[in-house]
C-alpha cells in the first residue's frame, strides 16, 4: 500500500490518502481486482476482515486508532458517508481518510506524527504501511504573518530594519524546515521547528 499525506490551511486536519491505486502490470503492489492481482487483498466487504488507520502525535506515546471496519467511524473518515466499510461503492482512487481534531481527539499541533494503516483479508493476507509526516502548518501560518507585515515596519530603501532582518530570518528558516521534511531529516526538522516557534513567540504570531 502507498500513503500521502495533506494538513489543511485551518491547519486542524489532515488528509490522508491512500494512493496504491488498482493492481496492475506496471502496479503489482496494487489493490487486487476481481479478474487480476494475485494473493493481493481486495477492497470488498466479503473478503475484508480487519482495517485499522493509527496515529501517534508530536510528543506522544499512545497511538489513536481507527477501527476502519466499524461502519461509523468508516463513514466519518471516508468520502463514503453510507454504506458498509469497503463495499462495493469504495473505489480505489478516491479512497481517503479526513481526521480531524474533533475525531481524534487531541488539538493538532506542528511535529512529527507517526502514520499506520494495516489491513488484513480473511486468507490472512496482511499488509501495513508505518510512516512518519512531518506537519508545521502553525508555524508556516504565522511565518506568513510576520512576512505580512514588513510593509508596517519598513518605512525607506536603506533603513536598518530589526523586524524586516527577523521576518527574513523566519522565512529562511521555514525553508529550512520544509527541505528537512522533505528530505525526511526528522532531527533537524525538530530542532528547525522549535527554534520556529520560538520566533513566533517572541515576534507575535499574526495567523489568522
């Protein structure tokens, strides 16, 4: 199974979609369909047996888990607000879970959030997918801020400007922070993002 991930601009979801897409030549680790696909599992009802999607937050040593096949929380997380948990109405490419802070129950904040999505067939064919998404949609939103603001603060061409030297250091280093996530550098990430919101702190976080 393959995984991407989005965090909403209200910076209080997160998207996660499941990309494997349909079995195929060029796709063999794909969903199996009815005529191809081999010992792959299948997303139908009849052959699913167990489906979980976990998170752990920044900081956190308890994962929440999603039970996928309880019809309720299927519904809540899926574009498929009825219907059974893999019916015949889920289709491969627009399968996606939305979790938001009210489902998981926790304010969600900028760090690092360790992903697990398993699923399990009735033959006992297994497969989990465990991955790590770097979120800093806080700190991007009140770097932005800072940003916004320079035309307040600089008044001429050659003035020495502390707050424009400051909101250029926050953008380079928001840059900093998303070429570590991207390149997975999860230890430089966490150092990036606390001195980030140290920044924020001290210059005044103007997201809205």
């Amino acid at each position: 199974m393959q995984i991407s991930t989005i965090q909403q601009d209200s910076c209080g979801t997160l998207i996660i979609n499941d990309i494997t897409g349909a079995y195929a030549v060029a796709n063999t680790s794909g969903w199996k369909t009815t005529t191809s696909g081999g010992t792959n599992i299948q997303i139908d009802a009849s052959v699913m047996d167990e489906a979980e999607l976990g998170i752990t937050p920044p900081g956190s040593a308890t994962e929440i888990i999603f039970d996928l096949m309880d019809a309720a929380v299927w519904q809540a997380l899926t574009p498929y607000t009825t219907g059974q948990p893999f019916d015949s109405s889920t289709l491969v490419d627009t399968l996606a879970y939305t979790i938001t802070e009210a489902l998981l129950g926790v304010t969600m904040i900028d760090g690092l959030y360790t992903i697990r999505y398993y699923v399990k067939d009735t033959n006992a064919v297994t497969t989990t997918v465990i991955f790590t998404v770097a979120v800093y949609c806080k700190v991007e939103c009140c770097v932005n801020g800072i940003v916004n603001k320079i035309p307040d603060y600089y008044q001429c061409e050659s003035c020495d400007n502390t707050y424009l030297r400051n909101a250029n250091e926050a953008k380079a280093m928001l840059e900093a922070l998303k070429l570590s996530a991207c390149g997975g550098i999860t230890g430089r990430f966490e150092d990036i993002l606390e001195t980030l919101q140290d920044i924020c702190e001290t210059m005044g976080c103007t997201c809205s």
